[in-house]
C-alpha cells in the first residue's frame, strides 16, 4: 500500500463522497494521506479522525496571501501558531510560496511577505515546508538561498521548474514532487526535469482533486497511473517508484 504526498481530502467538492473516494483509493493500492493547508482557519485536522494513516499541514497558500492586507497576514499567521502549538499539531508548514500565474506580480510584494514570514515559522518549529511555486521560480530561489529552509528541509510540490531552476532546489536540499502533468506528450521540460532529480528526492503525487488526467475530479486512486508514466519516462517499474516516493515521504514527513 501506498501513499498519497499532496491530496485535498478537505476540499468541499469532495463533501458527501469521502468514504468512496478512500475505497476507491484502497482497492487501488493507495491508503496514506498528506492533506497540505491551503487557509490557517480551516485545517484539515478534523479529518484524522476518519482515516488511520493521514497526516496534515498548515498553511498559507499564496493564492490565499496574494488577497490578504497586513491585518489579515497578521490573523493568518496568527492561526498557523495556534495550530503549530497545539498537541498532535500538523507534520509540515504549507502550502506556502510565490504563484505569479494566477495573480499578477501586482501582487508579488504581498506574496513575499507572506512567504517569509510563514518560512520563518517552519523554522521556529522546525517543521518541514510544502511549497508551491509557479511562475516565481526565480523570486523563491532568491528568498530560500537568503532566508535558508527549515532544517527538515521540505518539497517542491507538483514540479514546474526547468532542469536548471531545479538544479538549484535541489542543492538547497528538497525533495522534488510530480503530478499528472508528466504524462503529457507535449510536457518536455517536466520530462527532463523528471530525469533530472536522483531517486531518493522524488515524489509522486495527485493534487486530488485538481491535475487529474481528465476533467473529472482527481482522485487519490490516480497515483498508481501516475506512477506508470513517470516510470516509462524514468525506465524503471512504477512499483518500484512508488516504493521510493513513500520512503521519501516518510523520511520528510514521519511515519504515516
């Protein structure tokens, strides 16, 4: 049995169809669960009651801190502590980091600070970070290599630096996720970059319930799927890469 790195259990589209969706994911080889944070006032903890091997983290998706005036930085930060200081609190800070495709870099300075200031807190509690970057691969390096990761260091959740950016992730110490994406034709630059990151630092994961193969919802039995296309790529067999993605979810994160 597998797990699952980066799956939103608690997102509402999967409200009513939970106990499906874990059966579902069971039957296909997949029962751990990392369910990451996306808004501090609503974590996922609740979640742990309802399903054994899961663990969650707490986080400030840039999404999220790119809307946010000081005020609400202040509150969300505020929440994450609370739940950092909490017993059985979460396994990870994030998901945390620069996304300048979804929102303009209008909101770039917004973003950073949010990014710091919850980095500074992974640190403080030495937890590891989730991060998610897209589009300010450049902006993130400079603030990892200048405010330095936490020392349980963290992943690169679904990859979309090049061979270089990831180089540079790489060296300073994360782990490296993938999604769904890689089973594009067209996906070259994921390709290599997939080739690119040694065995020991690779992730495999869904997203659930986004990045899915079709416009259905995502699902955490799609891992398995996930698996046989990075292997094809990787020449290896998708057991094997599985194997390796669940070590290193562990390493990083404790045992599920």
């Amino acid at each position: 049995m597998h797990i699952d790195p980066h799956c939103h259990l608690d997102d509402p589209r999967f409200e009513g169809s939970l106990d499906a969706l874990l059966s579902e994911a069971e039957a296909a080889g997949v029962d751990g669960f990392l369910i990451p944070g996306v808004d501090p006032h609503k974590p996922a903890k609740k979640l742990l009651c309802d399903i054994s091997r899961c663990k969650w983290a707490i986080g400030l998706h840039p999404w999220r801190a790119a809307t946010l005036d000081d005020a609400g930085l202040k509150a969300d930060l505020k929440a994450m502590i609370n739940a950092l200081d909490a017993p059985l609190g979460p396994c990870a800070v994030g998901e945390i980091g620069l996304d300048l495709k979804k929102y303009g870099r209008e909101t770039l300075d917004a973003q950073l600070q949010a990014f710091r200031a919850t980095l500074a807190l992974a640190r403080a509690y030495k937890k590891p970070v989730i991060l998610h970057i897209v589009a300010g691969h450049q902006e993130a390096l400079e603030i990892l290599k200048r405010d330095h990761l936490p020392a349980p260091g963290g992943v690169l959740h679904s990859c979309s630096a090049s061979t270089e950016q990831l180089r540079l992730y790489l060296g300073l110490g994360l782990c490296v996720s993938f999604t769904a994406a890689i089973a594009r034709p067209e996906a070259h630059k994921l390709h290599k970059a997939l080739l690119s990151v040694p065995q020991e630092r690779l992730m495999l994961e869904t997203d659930a319930p986004d990045q899915g193969f079709d416009r259905n919802l995502n699902r955490p039995a799609a891992l398995p799927r996930i698996a046989e296309a990075a292997a094809k790529l990787r020449n290896t067999a998708p057991e094997a890469l599985l194997d390796e993605s669940d070590l290193t979810c562990q390493w990083l994160f404790g045992r599920f």
